[in-house]
C-alpha cells in the first residue's frame, strides 16, 4: 500500500531545494527559500520529524543555533513518494 504524503505549499518548497542528490547545508536552504530563519527551522523541523528529511548527524530536530551548519538530504525511503508529490502540484 502506497504511502499518503501531503505537503504544504512551504514545505514543498523545502523539499525542492534540498533535492535528491548529495543534500544541501542549512546556510544554502536559507539562501534559497524567501522566509525567515525562525521559520525554515520550523518547517526542518516538521519535515524531519515526520522521516522525511535527514540530517547528516541524525539529529531529531535542530535550533535557530545549529541549523545553519548541519547538512540535510531526502530520506531515501521516501524518496519516490516525494518525487510523486511534487509531480502532482
């Protein structure tokens, strides 16, 4: 049985800019997605708790403080999934 993924338009967006390949540091994200910090460590945070996202030191969330430096990438169990998604928007 298929995996139901939904996303909102924002987190949409994140999973666009880290893409499927080698994953991307949190300073690149907030140099590519037009929102705050507060709030890019919001939706991080939402993507990584539902398994979605990874970060490279498998933390389950990050601050404000640290998720600039950390390096996130698509979870590759999920990754067809959201490859799906995004073809549907």
């Amino acid at each position: 049985m298929p995996r139901q993924i939904k996303l909102n338009g924002r987190e949409q967006t994140m999973v666009r800019s880290i893409g499927f390949g080698q994953g991307i540091t949190g300073a690149e994200i907030l140099d590519r997605m037009p929102m705050s910090s507060e709030d890019l460590v919001d939706v991080l945070n939402s993507l990584i708790a539902a398994g979605l996202i990874e970060t490279g030191s498998m933390k389950d969330s990050v601050t404000s403080a640290n998720f600039a430096a950390e390096n996130y990438e698509i979870n590759p169990s999920y990754s067809t999934d959201l490859r799906d998604v995004l073809k549907r928007r």
